[in-house]
C-alpha cells in the first residue's frame, strides 16, 4: 500500500518495483474511480482528501491523479472500481490473477460420528443413518467404510445410490456460486452413528463425484474413523 501523501517509500515506489521484477513476478494493480464515485466515497466517512488542503475534495482527487499517473502508467492492470462493490471487486481481481490451474474452491469432506458430536465449522451436514448399518452385520463390524465390501454393502442398500448422486448434483450450483461469491473453502460432512462405516463409505463416494465439477479441489477427512 502506497501513501499518497509522500515519504521515502512513494518517492522510490517505481525504482522499488523495478528491482523487484528481476528477483521474481511483480505485478501492479492500479484501482482507480470516476471523480464523483470518490467524492461519495470520501463524504460518506466523512473525511477531507489528504491532499486537498484549504480546497475542495475535487482539487484532492485531482492533485492525487496528477501524482500517481507515472505510477498508472507503468501498472500491469488498471482496474476501475466505480461500479464495482468489494465482492466484485475481488472477483475481477481473482480472474486476473489466478492461475488457471488452481481451484476456485477447496472442498473438505468430512465423515464424522453423531454420537461424538456434530463437526464444528461446516457449511453443509447430511445425515447416513438412514442406510442399514454395517456394525450389525458380523463379517463387517471390524472393517470400515474405505473397505472395498463395507463400501459396497452400503451403496447397495435402497436409496444409497439415488441420494449421493442427487446430494453431489445439489452441490455442484452451490459450489459454482461459491467461486463466484469467492468463498475459497466449504466442508461438507457426513454422519452416521460412530463415523466408522456408512459415513466414511459416502463421503468417499461424494468426492468422488465432487471431484469432477469444473474448479473444486478436494479433500477427504475421516474424523471419527479411528475412534473405538
């Protein structure tokens, strides 16, 4: 951040920038308005331009265009904010700047226990305990939801199929409008009663759906999977 006002650091800001381009990528991003949008900007905090002195707000803003148009001109990207509010403004800052290879969201999903407690700091819950559960079935009680037959047994059960495929559809408008609203991380968990076999069968299944939609990265988490 460059202070209008002067100083050492303004003085030097371009033979700053310049060293700073042969060590490694710099980019500068110049923001700037129309006259009316500053001067409503200023009046609704109600402060006085830094540089307006005994003048008005509109001799401020033109003093202040007059000192940064070197620093404009030599700016990678010149964005206007006038009619953007800070949302889009990030928006358009972030499809500028990103690399097209990194994920506009990251996703966590978590299976976890009911009996433990629900996850804290999630944004979506759905519940397994629905599905038959595998405890109660002898040959799968010792095994979990990441082996091949607990797997298996809970996508077979009635409605198994039709709701991790209808959930992850669900999904997958939310998670757009999270990139656009730039919301960069969402967990979403899934529960069953101790977090050992239907959920952690599901949530496997889940990202692998999710996985598929166009700028979701995604983890998987197994809170409870080592509990006894």
């Amino acid at each position: 951040m460059v202070d209008i006002r002067g100083g050492e650091f303004f003085s030097d800001f371009q033979d700053i920038v310049s060293a700073l381009r042969k060590t490694g990528t710099v980019r500068v991003i110049f923001l700037e308005a129309r006259d009316d949008i500053l001067v409503r900007r200023f009046e609704s905090v109600r402060r006085p331009h830094p540089l307006q002195g005994d003048g008005t707000l509109l001799d401020g803003i033109s003093a202040e265009r007059t000192r940064l148009q070197a620093v404009r001109e030599s700016s990678d990207s010149v964005i206007d904010t006038s009619d953007l509010n800070i949302h889009q403004l990030a928006t358009t800052i972030t499809e500028r700047f990103s690399d097209e290879n990194t994920a506009g969201v990251q996703v966590t999903i978590m299976s976890f226990g009911f009996k433990y407690g629900l996850p804290t700091d999630v944004d979506h819950v759905a519940d397994a305990r629905f599905l038959p559960n595998p405890f109660w079935v002898p040959e799968l009680r010792s095994h979990n939801g990441l082996d091949e037959q607990v797997r298996d047994f809970v996508l077979a059960q009635t409605g198994a199929r039709e709701f991790i495929d209808l959930y992850a559809a669900s999904l997958e408008p939310v998670l757009a409008g999270y990139q656009r609203e730039n919301k960069r991380h969402a967990t979403i968990s899934i529960g069953c009663t101790g977090g050992k076999h239907r959920s952690v069968a599901l949530a496997v299944e889940l990202a692998t759906l999710i996985s598929t939609f166009p700028g979701v990265a995604v983890s998987i988490k197994h809170r409870d999977l080592g509990r006894e």
